[in-house]
C-alpha cells in the first residue's frame, strides 16, 4: 500500500503549490483521499489499480455509513480531484472517478439577518471592554464586504486602501478581488487601531495584520465564531447565526436592493455564477413575503 501514501503525499503538494488551495480545503481533500485508501486496504489495491466499481462500493459503504447527502457529494469531489491529478502525472491511463454521479442535494437557503438584526448586535457591542472597538470593526467589516472569514483574519494594513475606498481580499486558490469599503467601516477600524490595537504588544510576523487578539496574534476562526455566538446570546436572537451570515446579508441585501448579479458575484468571489444565484432565490421568498403582506388580494379582512 506504499504508493498509496505517495501519491497522496504527491497530490496534497499538487493542491498547495500548483492549485494554490487554502489550508482547510487541503486537508478535506486529503481526507477524502484518505477514507477511500482505508477502503482500498482489505482489497490490497493501490490506488492506480481502483476500478470504477471499487469506487461505487466505496460510495456505497459512505450511504451504508448514514453519511448526508452532502458529505457524499464532498468526499467524491475530492475523489474525482485525486485521479484527475493521477492522470495528469499518468499514473492512470483512465480516470475510474469520471462516471461517478455525485448525489443530489436540496439547495438549502442560508440563514439572513435583516438590516435590523445586523444593527442590534453591532450595538450589543460593549465598547467600555478593551476589546469592544475591535469587535464592532469586526462586525461592520464582514457585513459591508462580505468577507469570508478566513479572508476576515488574514486582512492585512497592506490590503486597506481607503483613499480610494476599496479593500484587497485574498479568497480561495490566492485570488485577489477589491471590494468597496464602507466610510462606517474605515472609521471603526480607524478607531480600534488608534485607541486599542497601536498601543499592544504585537507579536513578531503579526505587524500588519488588522486583527489581533490580546496577545498581539491574529484571531483565529473560532474565536471571531465565539464573538458572534456570544453577541447573539445576548440580543436573545433566535437565528442560528455564524461569520458567513454576515456573507450571506451583505448578498441577499444587495440583490433586494436591485445590484447587479455578476457585480455580487465579483465582490464575493465566486468562480462561478451558480453560486451566487443562491440569493436571487432568496430575493423571490423576500418578494413572495413582500407580495402576501402587501397586496390588497391577500389582506385580511
């Protein structure tokens, strides 16, 4: 099973220098790589010996296993990525993956905040705590730009371009976008770096990063996750909400608002436009609402 190992060890190196993939993303793709080599032991087959019924089994025992619909769909991409790579540096002459049918899933629509909600917990913000400041910049930063949040904790001094009010967003696969940055938004985060982050002890490596915690280091993902949690608790929202329902507002707003579709789909960086006509359907249930509130027809009596 050596080649096994090898050649995995070959395609994460793939993903990170040729694909330019984000740490996270590489390592669900190695972990999917790594059920179906876990699989593949009780055969004693290498990994360029897989057929294509080896791949329905291994499909199989997923569904067997109670897995979702979408975690089927996920292992079997990173799949289909593994013998794509495979046959790129011809190991294999046919790529067993290429007929595999991914599993159909219901789109479900994402959880959205309204303007008012987004207001309530950026007021639930105690400023009076040292890191009160940073918290609201947070916030205003991930609904006006529509960040993700790892985009979020990576944003550096470098990227802040406010005299011509645009920010440098580094997404997925190192791409670059400039998104349109707010005046509210300069300001909060003018504030937090006069009041609170210029008179820290920074941590080497950590100088031009935007965010940091109290130790002068960037944020991680789960503590900006913990903030929202906590802010949440406190407004008593009901919403199950996360740093990507700020994404997922600033989107849904704008397409309520009347933006164009492929301008959305520039400032939140996706590759394709099927991702982004998600909030177009979340636009047709906020008319559908609108239209049963509003239309005399359905007033009642």
């Amino acid at each position: 099973m050596s080649t096994w190992n090898r050649y995995i060890k070959d395609f994460v190196s793939y993903l990170k220098i040729e694909k330019g993939l984000a740490e996270n993303s590489i390592f669900a793709y190695q972990n999917d790589v790594d059920k179906l080599f876990q699989y593949s032991i009780s055969s004693k087959k290498n990994a360029e010996d897989v057929t294509y019924d080896d791949l329905k089994d291994f499909i199989a025992t997923l569904y067997d296993l109670g897995l979702s619909a979408r975690t089927q769909a996920r292992i079997i991409s990173g799949i289909k990525q593994f013998y794509g790579f495979l046959l790129l540096e011809n190991v294999v002459k046919i790529d067993p993956s290429e007929l595999l049918e991914q599993p159909k899933i219901g789109r479900k629509l994402p959880e959205v905040l309204t303007i008012e909600e987004i207001d309530a917990l950026i007021a639930a913000v105690d400023v009076t705590k040292t890191e009160g400041h940073r918290n609201r910049a947070i916030l205003e930063t991930l609904y006006s730009c529509g960040m993700r949040v790892s985009e979020l904790i990576n944003l550096r001094f470098s990227d802040l371009y406010f005299d011509e009010g645009f920010v440098r967003v580094i997404g997925k696969g190192n791409k670059e976008r400039l998104v349109p940055v707010s005046p509210q938004v300069q300001k909060e985060i003018q504030i937090y770096n006069d009041h609170i982050r210029r008179h820290q002890d920074i941590k080497k490596g950590n100088e031009n990063v935007v965010f940091l915690n109290r130790r002068g280091s960037q944020l991680t993902r789960v503590m900006i996750f913990t903030i929202i949690k906590q802010l949440a608790e406190s407004i008593d929202l009901k919403k199950n909400i996360s740093p990507h329902t700020f994404r997922h507002s600033f989107a849904t707003h704008l397409i309520e608002g009347g933006a164009n579709l492929r301008a959305i789909q520039e400032m939140l960086g996706h590759e394709s436009i099927t991702t982004t006509e998600i909030y177009t359907h979340l636009d047709q249930r906020f008319l559908r609402d609108a239209i049963l509130s509003f239309h005399p027809r359905n007033a009642s009596n």
